[in-house]
C-alpha cells in the first residue's frame, strides 16, 4: 500500500478518488476559500465526505440537511413561490439551495442538491434526476444529471456530481 495515498473510507463508499477531495480540500485553503452545502436527496453525503478529509475544518463551513421540502424554505432561503411553481426537484431549486447554504453559512462557495434517489418518481420526476448547482460571489453553476442504479448509486453520483462542479468552478480564471 503507498502510505502517500490518503486513506478515506467514505470516499471509497461514494467512489470518489481521496486525492481529488484532498486536492479540493487544499485548493480551497490555498486560496482563503470556505464552502458549505444545502442537500436533499443527499442529505449530508457531500458535506460528511469533505469534512473526512483531515484538515477541512480550516474550509468547510457547514452544511444544511433539507430533506423536508419545507425547509428548503426555512433553513437554505429557496423561495416559497419557487417550490410551489416547480416543486422541489427542480434546476431553479438546486440554484436557490446553493445560494442559501453560501449566505446561511457565510462561505465562500455553496452548493446545492436536489433530486429523486428513488425507488419512486416525485411530483412526476423519475428516480435518477439530479440537479445541483455551485454558487459563488461570481454567479452559479448548474447541472442536470440522470442517473441509473439504485438509491445508494444515485446519491453517490450526484455527491460526485457535486465535486466535479465545484473543481471546475475553482478552475475557471476569476474575471473582475
């Protein structure tokens, strides 16, 4: 075994790579940077696998779990009109999540997810539909995916989802 590869049994779980978190991680703190998260279907997932990176308590903020539709309201600041012209899953209600859980945690960057892990539709989405979205001080970020597989398998991708778009966003050139 390389003891430089970091060890990260949750990450294993999701079938993230430990060094990419650890890199997201450090990335993050390299630039002065915080992030915090407002899940749904994921109910924590993304929040608990970066936080099992050591040394993420210097960026991770916190995170809202917003299972109940309600508290996509209450707690991350989605509108109410929002969630009753869309219903919960939905690419608007990712956006408004991510936004909530950057001004509620007072981060950097947040991110939201919304979707149906399944086994049964929601409001008429099929199980397998993720919408999540990166929000920072620039704008937001969103992304629609569908995914095969059981509940483990579509929150494990969308948790991924959320990596991805999170890296790419920290990629981008910051424009004044």
């Amino acid at each position: 075994m390389d003891s430089a590869r970091p060890v990260n049994p949750l990450a294993d779980l999701l079938g993230v790579d430990p060094e990419s978190l650890t890199s997201l991680i450090a990335t993050l703190r390299d630039r002065g940077e915080t992030v915090a998260t407002a899940e749904s279907l994921t109910a924590g997932l993304v929040a608990a696998a970066l936080t099992s990176v050591p040394g993420a308590s210097a960026v991770v903020r916190g995170g809202l779990v917003v299972y109940a539709t309600q508290l996509k309201t209450d707690l991350a600041g989605v509108a109410a009109d929002a969630l009753a012209e869309h219903g919960a899953v939905h690419p608007l209600i990712a956006e408004q999540l991510a936004a909530g859980a950057r001004t509620t945690c007072r981060s950097s960057w947040g991110i939201g997810l919304t979707g149906v892990a399944g086994p049964d539709p929601q409001d008429g989405v099929a199980p397998g539909v993720v919408h999540l979205a990166v929000a920072w001080g620039g704008g937001t970020s969103v992304r629609t995916i569908e995914v095969s597989g059981n509940r483990h398998q579509v929150r494990a991708a969308a948790a991924r989802a959320a990596f991805d778009l999170l890296s790419a966003q920290l990629a981008e050139p910051v424009t004044a």
